[in-house]
C-alpha cells in the first residue's frame, strides 16, 4: 500500500501547498516540519517555474521570488532528502512538463524516489497525453496524479477509472487563487467519479476559510489549499512559519 492510500484511510485528508524556495529554502524546510506537526497529511511542494500556466497571480509571484534566490530543482531535491526522515506525512510534488523534460524524466522520477517523494502532480500534462509522465511514474513508485474539473463531464469516469494515488478535483474555472465563494457542485462531481473507482478525491483552487474547507470536505475525501498559505508567507517572509503551522493547524481542524 502506498503512502498516499494510507493517507486516506486514516480519514479526511488536509493538503497544503508551499513554493519551494520561498522566501529561500531553508525557510521552505522549516515549513515542511512544522505544518506536518501542525497536521498537514500530504504536503504539495511546487517548483518554481517561469510560466506556471495553472497559477493565479499570488502564486506567480512566489515563483518569481523563489527564481530570484537562486532556487534550483537540485538544491529542492537535496532539501527534500534531508527533511524526508523528519517527516511523517506523504510528500507530492507539483511542477510542469517543461521542467520535468528539461531534468530528464528519468533522472527527476529517480531523484523524487529518493527523496521519499510520493506523488507527482503535473496539471499541464492533459489526460490524453498520460503516456509522456504515467508509465516512468509507476517504473518508479510515484504516484502520478490526475484532474478533473467542472468542465471535464463525460470524461469524469474516463479519467476515475485510470486515475492512481488520488484524483485532484479543481473546484473553479481558471487559475489557482483565494475566491469568495465556490459555486461548483462539487458532490455532483465526485458522486460521477464514485460510480466507477474508490479513488480518492481532494478539491482544490480556491479554497481558503475553515468554513470553506469544511464545506468541501463534506463531499471530498481531501481539500487543497495553495494560495492562501503562499500568501502568509509572502506577507510575513522568514518569519511565516509559525503563522502558516497555526493556518495548517485551523484548516486540519475544520475537516477532521
């Protein structure tokens, strides 16, 4: 059984999502341990990147700091390798194809296996295009992570029923960000998913209140909350870890 199953068995499952390298990578290692003992059950790591295509505006702007001090996939990987064995949670990274191929897939899949890396997320890889990341990810005991989203329909069961790990259910159009208000029927959703796999599913984009989380939670087998963490540590710089371990703290609280 991997990590990630075993996630989800223990319950409903809080998912928070850190820019490596942001302020700097030691600060982002500090994160990693606290919001694990704060109750995060899988911690997303992104990798900064130039164009990340999914992110709204509070994420690009992380990338852009992270890039600016001298982050490197390498020297992520080599933090993540040294806080692994401190860490207790499922470890998954998000990144896009392009930093993946420029890395070589063999070579980033065998560096995640060795830093205990559980999951790969790669939101601009589309369904039909699996093949280029799916079948090196399973080579290498990495669980290769799917999306649906509200615009998906029909191809909701399609994607269930091939997905592995747990299935990302975007809850809103457009790009990652804090919202107000989240309209999409998310139980209509997951009930499609539900009819074809057991598969987990974790709701993300958009989500940032305890109320919000709950909420979601009540149809969801996970939340995701990105950049309403990124947005603590961009306001509070080195010293964002212990308001991010008390945010990770409240949200896990919400959905438990």
């Amino acid at each position: 059984m991997s990590k990630i199953t075993e996630v989800f068995k223990k319950g409903k499952a809080f998912i928070p999502f850190v820019t490596a390298g942001d302020p700097c990578l030691e600060i982002t290692e500090q994160l990693l341990v606290e919001m694990d003992k704060s109750g995060a059950d899988i911690i997303e790591v992104g990798i900064p990147f130039s164009d990340p295509v999914a992110e709204g505006v509070v994420i690009q702007e992380a990338d852009i700091r992270a890039l600016s001090a001298g982050t490197t996939t390498d020297k992520i990987f080599d933090m993540l390798k040294r806080v692994r064995p401190n860490l207790s949670c499922a470890l998954a990274i998000m990144t896009y194809v392009n930093p993946v191929y420029g890395y070589g897939i063999k070579k980033f899949l065998s560096n995640c296996k060795e830093a205990g890396v559980d999951a790969l997320i790669v939101p601009d890889v589309p369904f039909e295009e699996r093949a280029l990341l799916k079948p090196s990810c399973q080579e290498y005991g990495i669980e290769y992570v799917s999306f649906i989203a509200p615009t998906s329909h029909q191809r909701i069961k399609m994607i269930a029923k091939e997905a592995s790990g747990f299935l990302y259910c975007v809850s809103s159009l457009g790009v990652t960000g804090v919202r107000s208000e989240i309209t999409t029927n998310i139980g209509e959703m997951i009930g499609l998913v539900k009819e074809v796999s057991n598969i987990p599913c974790a709701v993300g984009f958009g989500i940032s209140t305890p109320v919000q989380a709950k909420k979601m939670a009540e149809s969801a087998d996970g939340v995701i909350v990105g950049s309403a963490i990124v947005k603590i540590c961009a306001e509070y710089g080195r010293d964002c870890v212990p308001y991010v371990a008390e945010y990770v703290k409240k949200m896990k609280d919400a959905i438990s």
